[in-house]
C-alpha cells in the first residue's frame, strides 16, 4: 500500500474486483454474467439447440461482447474525452462478424433457419437406406446377368442355324478393328 501525498490512500485490488474494467467486453467474468442471461433466453426460446451445447456457448459469449461494447458507447459515446475513438471499437467489427456467423450457425435469423430447414430436407431426401441399396445393387446383377445369358443363348441358336459372329473374310487389321469400335457383324457363314 502507497502512500497518497495529502495524506489518504487507495485501497488496494482484491479478487473480483473491477477497478481496471473499463466496458467488460474482455473481462471473462462480466462476458460469462451476460452470455448466462443470453443463454436462459435462448433455452427458453430455441430449446432445441439445446442439443449442441458449444455452438450454443461461443454463441452467448460472442452475443455477449457485442451486447456489452453496445452498451458502452451509448452510454460514454464513440469517442473519448481526448476526441479519439475508444480502444475497443477496433474489436467490434471482429466480434459482429462471429456473432453473426455463429446466429446463421444456429439457425437465429429468419434466412439462416430457412437455409437450416432446407438442409436438412435435402439431407432426408438424399439419405439412402443401406439394406435398399444393397436390394438395388442384388437387383441390377441380376438383370445383367440375365441380359448376358440370353445374348449368349442368342449367338448360340445363331451359330446353329448357320450364322455366326465371325466375318467370313481373314481377320481385320488393327485399324479396321478399331474402326469398328469392337462390333462383330453378324454374317451368314458359307456353305
């Protein structure tokens, strides 16, 4: 403890105390105070975001700063008695910016909700169940499988009946093979 030139002293800095504190925005107590009020409003408003307890949390304390540096300048104005801007000012901008991303996060403003809304429909309507898949999959074997059977069954009744699926002439070159994309024509064999 000092001693004051006329004779008094200050008191002296305890824990809690907020001799230091200008607008709070920084201190974790005063935020944590203000992010606990945002965060009754909120369960009892939005119960359902509940459910994701961290974004829900950096949401209040980002609400929270913002709220307090707001109330800050409307009660001592922009700027301080010397005519400059308060310090803090350099930070709301940043901290707008979060509290806005973590609302559209949640789901807090009417476009973001909507946005939210329509996600989530696309996420139902594009989820597949793995047992249908895989009856899809069986399914698409199966008729493949059929159409290579009755191909084979087909060239087989050809080659009986005196057709086939070679050309009559010596083999094609490569050029002409390739021209033919792999086709083999079907010709009548000679007798």
């Amino acid at each position: 403890m000092g001693q004051a030139a006329r004779g008094y002293k200050w008191r002296d800095a305890w824990p809690g105390n907020d001799l230091a504190v200008k607008h709070g925005a920084r201190s974790p107590r005063i935020v944590s105070e203000r992010a606990e009020e945002l965060l009754a409003g909120l369960a009892h408003e939005r119960p359902d975001l509940l459910a994701y307890p961290l974004a829900v949390e950096a949401w209040s304390r980002a609400e929270s700063r913002v709220q307090i540096v707001e109330d800050y300048v409307a009660q001592h104005g922009l700027l301080d008695p010397a005519g400059k801007p308060h310090g803090v000012l350099r930070y709301v901008a940043a901290w707008e910016r979060l509290a806005k991303e973590l609302r559209d996060d949640l789901g807090l403003s009417p476009r973001a909700e909507a946005a939210l809304a329509r996600e989530r429909a696309n996420a139902r309507a594009t989820s597949l169940d793995l047992g249908e898949l895989r009856a899809r999959g069986r399914e698409v074997l199966t008729n493949a499988n059929a159409r290579d059977e009755s191909r084979e069954r087909e060239i087989a009744r050809l080659e009986e009946g005196g057709y086939t699926t070679r050309p009559r002439h010596a083999p094609p070159t490569r050029a002409r093979r390739q021209r033919r994309s792999g086709r083999a024509a079907l010709t009548r064999a000679s007798p």
